[in-house]
C-alpha cells in the first residue's frame, strides 16, 4: 500500500526558494581583489540566480546540457550553482588550477557549452579557447566596465546576460534523480573522471551538513567557505547553507593567512573549513604577527578535511584560538562529506588533550553512508582499530559510476565503493585513514602509515610541513623518505627530527632518511604532491645504506 503524504522531489531550486522566503536576513560576503566587500541576501541570489537561468536558456542551453565554470569564490559563482542546476542544466565546476591540457581534456569530455570565468582566468581562457570545441559562448562573469581585453571568441558579459532578463522564470520539476552538477576528480592516475551529483544526493547531503552530528549548520552560522568552490562541489556548502540560512564568507581567491584572518574577525565567522594547508597557513600567520585569536576572533569549529588533519594544527586551534575541530573525511566520488569526528556522549567530560586525540581519526558515518573494511582478497576484517584494509563506501551520495562510463563499472556485486583509501574502524566506528592505497609504504610486507609519519613531524616547533613517500630498499622492498619544509627561521637537524619523532611512532618506522627541501609540491587542491615527491626523490638512496 502506497502511504498518502506529499511527495515533492528534492530540488536545487527549492533550496534558494526557501532561503529566499524563510532566511531573508541572512548575508552572502564576497570579498573580490581590490573591491570593498560586495553584500548580498539569500533574497537576490534567488532573484538573480532566475534571470541567470532565463539567460541560459536564451543562450540554447537545455536541460541536461552542461555549462562549465572557472572561477573563486563568489556571489556570481553562487548564483550560477543556483540558475544552472536550478533550470535543469548541470554545473561543472572546473578546476582552473590543473594543467591547462587537462583543462581542455575536462572541458571536451563534458562537451560544456557555455564556459563561465572570473575575469582572472581570462589569459588561460583566450589561451585555451580553439581547444575548447564544444563551447559556443564564453561569459566574463563581472560588468561591462571589466571585461577582459584578452581576444576569447563569442565573449559574453555576465552582467548584461543576467541584467537582460526579468527574473520570471517558473522552476522547472525535474525528476529528483536529474543530474545538477559534475565534478573531476585530480587524475592523479589516468585521465580525470567525473562524478555526476544529482538533485537528490544534493539535497540528502545537504541536510547531512546540517545536523547536529554532520556540521551543525544553523541559521546563527557565518561560514568561512576556505575551500574553493571548484574543489568536490563546494563541499556542498552552498546547499547547506540555502537549506540552514547560515550566512557566507566567499573569500574569492584569498585563502592565505592574512586575508583569512582579517575576514573571520570583521565578519564575526562561526564556523570555516578547508584543506590542512590553508590552516597550516592562517596559523602560521597568528604566530608570526603575534595576534591574539581568542579575544578577535568567535570561531566555534573548523571542518578539516581533504587531507589528514595533523595534530599539531588541531591543538592550536583548541589552545590558541579556543575553536574545535572537526575532522572529516570524504572523496569527489562521495559528495564529500562521508565520516565526521564528532564525538559521543561517553566523550562529553574529554579534556582538550583527549579531544585533540579523538580528532587524529577521520570520523563516523552519518545516516547514509556505510563503510567497511576489507583485506587484500575482498575478506571483511574487524572494526577493532587495529585491523587495516581497504575502505569501501556506499550510500545514497555515493557515486555510482563516472561520467560517460568513463573506467567502466566502480562498485562491486553490493554495490560497496573501493575508495582506494586505507584505514582502519574501531569499535565505535570511528575511521582513521592510514594512507591512500597508493601512497603505501610496504616495508618487509608491513604498511607504515606515511600520513602518521607526516603528522608527527609537523608536531615538531621547526616543521612547517613534512611529506613521506616510499624509496626502494635491497632487504625491505620499500622504506619511508621523510622531506621536510622547514618553518621561515627555524632549524632543526635530521638526527634532531629522527629523536623527536622516536617516541612517537613504532622504531621501525622511522625514515632511513630526512631531507631538507625549500618548498613541497602541492595538487590544485592544495594536497601534497606525492606522485611528483616519488618522481623526484624516489630514487634516492640515503648514504648511511
Ligand atoms: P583528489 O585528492 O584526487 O583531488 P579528492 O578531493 O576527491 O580528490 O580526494 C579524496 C581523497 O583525499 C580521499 O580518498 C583521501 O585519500 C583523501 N582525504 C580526504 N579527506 C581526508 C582526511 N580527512 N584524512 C586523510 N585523507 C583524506
């Protein structure tokens, strides 16, 4: 027997329709270079995010068709994740940072038809545009006073595109299961792939973002978005925020200490969250100006994700700025947001210093999402938090395969995701990522965690950043090669680092070797590099033998 309630499909537009009605006093701030801070309501993205929408489909965009966007964060780039998915259409966010060959490689594979791009990126655009095959108009998204002088073919001007039309666009009702968005993950094996979002895993992720036990986002919110709104969908940000009515910092392209610092304290911001390094840097920057966080700042809780949180920033965070962290952990393929470090009531009275241990581990589920562990031949292992295998996923805001069949079928008979991570449960469900499958270290058939590794070093006062990639060995196959990035001014030595991290991890993990290095690679999202390290230092042997 069917039951007899309401059934309306879960739409990207019903989200802006609500924040438009229901949080009205809630405030978008796009900080852009060399302009004041442009403030909006969730009232005129909605407005506008309509004209956009008729502009786009007066463009010939239909439903289904893909538009591409190149650009930070800001309003304009908020209003596009509205209008595109809104109308039908599916946003692609692509990433500017990439090589601008797998740029091309991206951009024809979504056959984008329109391609949007802040007016930074137009060099790259009018060097990439006879490449780009499938796109038929390229839209500057500022007015017509900054349009770019680069020579792009069939150049269009945001502001007159959405300035044209009268903002009366009816929402269409799409089936829930509709594409709305598509996302590239980095390659950093064979080309890149796309995972295609839909209306509903938007709307289900979105809500999880929103509970108490996913990252609480409320109506009393302002959040810091220090992630870029091309990296995994905006981390569904602007979804949540619609659905909550938190209120929004869109930092453009300012994600170094300085800029992030001055933002969180003149817009009183509650809750941020980004990539380690990003933290690594604001704080870095605290140290190095001597300011005093607790008494600018009313930061509550910084979501860690992307990338290990060390420890080491966890406890500044606790100590220095009296904000908890929030570790979490999640993939491109998985919308992100997959497991959350929030704690249980049997943590209620955890000193910092155990709060800042409960945060060394990627999290739990959230409704939605399942997770487990399996070996080397696909045996399911314990969730003791000593046995380590691979991590499986799946759940209502997982992918189910790549755009255009692209690596042909990902997930197994039941339909369980191979993350290509490497981690262990414990008994209350908490994850910790020991590695990427990868990135392994296997040495004398044992893994040694390089994430662990990495996390210890960068305890260290000196450490600005470490990185641990595998180098071949005659007797162990494979040992750790630590490569360290000092802190401006500071030293430290090899047999220094080597005694401070010896009580930390197991004896036989210690590197065979450190070296010294001015900068470490980083992907266009900001992780380390670690395909490019073993490129450069995978052949080194350390002279000691
Ligand atoms: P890419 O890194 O290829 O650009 P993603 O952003 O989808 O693509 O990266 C997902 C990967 O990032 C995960 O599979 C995992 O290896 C790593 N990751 C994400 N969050 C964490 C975390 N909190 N701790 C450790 N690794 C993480």
């Amino acid at each position: 027997m069917i039951g007899l309630m309401q059934h309306h499909p879960l739409l990207i537009s019903s989200l802006i329709d609500h924040a438009a009605k229901v949080h009205q006093g809630a405030e978008i701030v796009s900080h852009m270079p060399g302009a004041p801070a442009h403030r909006c309501s969730y009232v005129d993205v909605a407005r506008r995010a309509r004209q956009l929408a008729q502009a786009v489909k007066a463009l010939g965009i239909r439903e289904g068709d893909r538009v591409g966007t190149m650009a930070w964060n800001g309003y304009r780039h908020l209003e596009l994740f509205f209008g595109v998915s809104g109308m039908g259409a599916v946003l692609h966010t692509v990433n500017p940072r990439l090589f601008p060959e797998q740029i091309a490689y991206i951009v024809n594979h979504a056959e984008n038809q329109v391609l949007f791009f802040d007016v930074g990126f137009a060099p790259l655009v009018a060097m990439l545009a006879k490449q780009l095959n499938s796109v038929r108009h390229f839209v500057a998204m500022t007015d017509r006073e900054h349009m770019p002088d680069e020579a792009i073919p069939n150049l269009l001007c945001y502001e007159d595109l959405v300035g044209a039309q009268d903002g009366t666009l009816e929402w269409p009702v799409l089936d829930e299961r509709s594409a709305s968005s598509l996302c590239y993950t980095s390659g950093t094996t064979g080309n890149p792939k796309g995972v295609l979002y839909t209306h509903r895993s938007t709307l289900l992720h979105a809500s999880l973002a929103c509970m108490t036990d996913g990252m609480a986002m409320s109506a009393r919110d302002m959040l810091f978005m220090a992630s870029p709104m091309f990296h995994v969908n905006a981390w569904g940000m602007p979804y949540a925020c619609a659905l909550s009515g938190a209120s929004m910092v869109l930092p453009g392209s300012g994600l170094d200490g300085a800029s992030i610092y001055a933002a969180m304290k003149t817009e009183r911001v509650t809750v941020a969250l980004g990539v380690p390094t990003v933290w690594m840097g604001l704080q870095q920057h605290v140290a190095t100006q001597g300011l005093k966080p607790r008494e600018d700042l009313c930061i509550e809780r910084v979501l860690i994700g992307g990338a290990a949180a060390p420890r080491a920033v966890v406890e500044t965070f606790a100590n220095e700025f009296g904000t908890r962290v929030l570790h979490a952990w999640g993939m491109t393929e998985t919308s992100p947001l997959a497991t959350l470090a929030n704690p249980l009531r049997k943590h209620r009275d955890l000193t910092t210093e155990q709060y800042v241990t409960l945060q060394a581990k990627q999290g739990r589920v959230p409704y939605g999402v399942q997770i487990k562990l399996v070996d080397d031949h696909g045996k399911e292992l314990p969730h003791d938090g000593q046995a380590v295998g691979h991590l499986l996923v799946r759940g209502h805001w997982i992918a189910s395969g790549y755009f255009r069949a692209e690596g042909g079928a990902i997930l197994d008979e039941e339909g369980w995701f191979d993350t290509g991570d490497i981690a262990t449960i414990d008994a209350d469900g908490y994850m910790q990522i020991t590695d990427r499958a990868k990135d392994l270290i296997k040495s004398g058939g044992e893994w040694i965690s390089s994430i662990a590794l990495e996390n210890a070093a960068v305890g260290h006062p000196c450490v600005a950043e470490a990185a641990v990639i595998a180098i071949a060995h005659d007797k162990w196959q494979e040992r750790p090669l630590m490569l360290v990035m000092r802190r401006p001014g500071k030293d430290v030595s090899k047999e220094e680092l080597l005694g401070f991290l010896a009580d930390k991890v197991a004896s036989w993990w210690l590197p065979d070797d450190v070296l010294f290095v001015e900068e470490l690679p980083h992907t266009a999202t900001g992780k380390l590099q670690k395909m490019k390290l073993r490129q450069m230092y995978g052949g080194h042997r350390p002279s000691s033998g």
